[in-house]
C-alpha cells in the first residue's frame, strides 16, 4: 500500500496544526484526498532500457522558503447560533451583508436632530451652512450609507433580480434616505448644463428678467414680449388646483403638485403628468407645533400634515404617486426664525413619507420680486433664496427628507457682480416677470420642462408598492415575522 503523506501538526490543538501547515505541506494534502496519489515506484533496469536514455540530473534549484497559510475557515457562512447582535446571517449576493444590524432601521433620529443643533447653534443661526461650497461640502459629508444601501436593493430590483426579506424589509423603513439621495442627484443634473455669463454681455443684449416698460409687441396672454412669434403663448391655458373631494379625470397622472404661491397654477404642457392638488385654504398651510424638537412628529398633528393626507388619501396604497410640498417663506405667518421653520416643515415631510411609498419632495419657492423691486434688490432677493435652500437641502439630507429648487432663474454669483450662471443654451431669453410681477411665458415653459423632466426620472426610481422577496433561514428578526 502507498503511503499518503499527513500534514505535521505542531500542537496538540488540531486548529493550531491546520494554522501551522505550510502550502506544500497543504497541496500533497489536498492532492492525496482528491485520490492523486505520489508514486514511490523505482523504475529497474530493462524498465529503464525500454525508457531510452537516462537524462542527466538537472541541478536542483535551491528549496522555496515554506510560506505559512491560515488555514482556518472564513467568517461566513456563520451558523445562527454563532451570530454576533450586530451580524446579519451571511446570504449570497445579499445587499446587507457585513453590514452593522443594528442600523437595520436607520439613524435615529435624536441623532439627527444633535447633529442639527451643532451645525446651527441650538437652531438659532444659520451663517455657518447657508454658503453654496461650505453647504455642498457638508451635504456629501453627511450622505446616509442607508441610502446608498437601498440604492443597490433597487439596482436589483430594476435589473429584474430577486431579493431577501431583509432586503425588503430594510428597503422599506428607510426608503426616506434613498429618496433623499435621489434627490440630491436630481439636483446636480439640473444644474450641469449651467454656464458663467458675463454681467456686460447681460446688459449689452437687454436680457432682463422683468419686463417694466409696456411694449407694442406684448403678448396678450403674459404681457410681455415673445423673442419667437407665431407659437401660442404658454400661459393662455394653465393647469389649475383641483379639489380633492370631487371626482378626478380619467388621466394617467405621474405625479401630485401640493402647491402655495409658485406652483399654485402650472403650465398646460403638465396638465396630464401633474395632478395639481394645490392648497387654496390659508389656514390649511400652517405647521406650528409643540412638540419637542428631538421627537418625530405624527402625520396628522398639524393642519398641513392633515391637509397633505387629505389628499394624499384621495388613491389607494398601491396607486400613490410621488408628491411635491411646496415651502414658501412669504406665505409662513410666524415671528420664528427660518431655520425653526424649515426644521418643522422637514419633520412634517418626514411623517408623511412614513406612511407613502413613493417620494415625498420639498420643493423651494420661485424668488419673486416686490413690486418697488430694483435690479439689485431682485440679485439680493436670488441670492437669498439660494442661501435658504442651501440650508434647507443640508437639513433634510441630515434627517432623510429629500430638498430640491427649480433652477429656472438666472442664478447670480456669491463672489462679485463681475458674471451670472445662466442656462443660455436651451432657455429663451425672455423676461419671467412682466410689469405686473405675474409669471410670463417663458417662465412657465421652463417650469415645465423642469417638473416633467423630475417627474420621468421619479417614475424610474420609486419602490415598487408590491415586492415579492424570498425568505431566509434567519429566526427572530423583524423581518421574518
């Protein structure tokens, strides 16, 4: 019988024989229990005559320095019983795996709020975040890894893979962190096409966005004069707030519009993509509230959470399509500071998105200039407006609740009057105000072509109402119930 090499343990502890094995040691090992046994044969004489010639020695080229392998198993697959508190059970080409349990169910939210009161002082500035740069460094600082996790649930989703309940699960309570992601992402394309213009050529070519003087060329539907005629004005027909107590048109709608000022009426062009389900009632846009701030709100503690769930109520679970609030500074009648008011408003937002499946987003206020308005009381009004959804964009990264401005304006730069960011390539330059301070044309159509744009790209990132996932072999855990 041909004798099979053992490996030589070291110890008498049979883990600290495998740890000690070297590789050769582990490969006549490995090749004598895969039945590829080493011959000890010698070959005699009239074997080696048939053989031919006997070629000469070759020298032997000096030993390998044995290398030391650790021979002990992987950390995974675990048993269920070995598990620590904060390891998920090892699932092949699960999302979650060697990811930390323990924030199965996202940040909490104290937490947020902590982070919050640093950055602002108790909520009582806002110098320290309002800055464009110093605002976009601390966006990507405080990106929720939970987004980017439900991000590559949704990536298989999409691409027509099945996943786990755990997968589902997670996906499900921190769908706020991935539509917050999303969110940003929207964002930064929006403003990609922008380009630096200089302040000389602006005035040189009277591209001005509020028409003052009256023109013979007006336009009778906006009141202000067209760059291109023989096209139909696009604020000769708008799309109005419904009420949700009456019965809806047959349309496949994509979205709802829960407009105030800005928004209150659309252009046309999104009358069958928008549902407009703007807020006519005064008192209905009010958030006041006493709730301590480290507390999360219910979603029908304050007048608008109630408001949004009217009609948010108006489709069945499986049918509900995304949703934007609109926040204008003008309409809040409160003597508190901005930075109490946002944080209330993104903790109403948050509420809701609980108990709504596809995207809730926050959506600024267009700047609208004042009647006794100066060419730069309007620069200082934008400039403002910026500084305020720069705040409130930092905010709602840090709670989970996604923040998003139109950039349909002309936006000035914080570092001179010397160039503005204009968007010359695909806008008409047009005036957005006429001397009435009334939204013109050109105004709505870049509304719309903003909106409808977000709204495709929603359409492709919302979670699915209905996910058929297939269950694991965990015990005990929320998602297995």
């Amino acid at each position: 019988m041909l004798s099979t090499p053992e490996p030589e343990l070291t110890s008498d502890s049979e883990d600290e024989g495998w740890t000690t094995m070297t590789a050769e040691q582990y490969e006549k090992y490995i090749n004598s229990s895969s039945g590829e046994e080493e011959s000890t044969h010698e070959p005699g004489p009239s074997e080696q005559a048939s053989a031919g010639p006997v070629p000469r020695e070759q020298p032997k080229k000096p030993a390998k320095k044995s290398v030391t392998r650790s021979l002990t198993p992987l950390p995974f697959p675990r048993e269920q019983e070995n598990l620590t508190e904060s390891e998920y059970l090892f699932i092949a080409n699960d999302s979650l795996n060697f990811q930390n349990k323990r924030r199965h169910f996202g940040p909490d939210f104290r937490k947020q709020v902590q982070e919050i009161f640093k950055l602002t002082d108790n909520l009582t500035q806002t110098v320290a975040i309002e800055d464009p740069t110093r605002s976009s460094v601390l966006c990507k600082a405080n990106y929720s890894s939970e987004g980017h996790l439900c991000a590559n649930i949704m990536k298989k989703i999409n691409d027509g893979e099945r996943i786990s309940t755990r997968e589902a699960h997670f996906l499900e309570h921190n769908r706020n962190w991935y539509y917050s992601s999303v969110g940003q992402d929207l964002s930064t394309l929006l403003l990609m096409d922008f380009k630096a213009i200089r302040t000389e050529e602006i005035e040189a070519n009277n591209w001005v966005e509020i028409q003052v003087k009256r023109s013979p060329q007006d336009c009778i539907d906006c009141l202000t004069e067209h760059k291109y005629r023989g096209f139909d004005c696009t604020k000769r027909n708008l799309n109005g707030p419904l009420s949700c107590e009456l019965s809806l048109p047959q349309i496949p709608y994509s979205s709802i519009m829960i407009g105030v000022q800005s928004y209150l009426n659309m252009p046309w062009v999104t009358v069958n993509s928008i549902l407009n389900f703007s807020l006519t009632e005064a008192s209905d846009y009010d958030w006041e509230t006493t709730v301590p701030w480290d507390e999360e709100l219910e979603s029908q503690s304050t007048p608008l959470g109630r408001a949004v769930m009217k009609r948010m109520n108006v489709f069945k679970f499986e049918h509900r399509l995304p949703m934007f609030i609109e926040f204008c500074w003008e309409k809040v009648k409160t003597e508190k500071p901005f930075i109490v008011v946002i944080f209330n408003f993104l903790r109403v937002v948050k509420s809701l998105q609980k108990l709504h499946q596809p995207p809730i987003i926050a959506l600024m206020s267009l700047a609208t200039p004042h009647r006794k308005h100066t060419a730069n009381s309007y620069l200082n009004l934008k400039r403002e407006v910026i500084r305020k959804s720069c705040v409130a964009r930092l905010l709602g990264i840090i709670m989970g609740v996604p923040f998003m401005e139109l950039p349909i304006q002309r936006r000035p730069s914080f570092t001179g009057d010397m160039f503005q960011w204009n968007k010359s390539d695909t806008w008409n330059m047009e005036p957005l105000f006429n001397r009435n301070i009334q939204f013109t044309g050109e105004m709505m159509q870049r509304m719309g072509n903003d909106l409808l744009w977000i709204t495709r790209h929603l359409t492709g990132v919302t979670i699915p109402h209905t996910l058929t996932p297939y269950e694991t072999e965990e015990e005990n855990e929320p998602w297995c119930e």
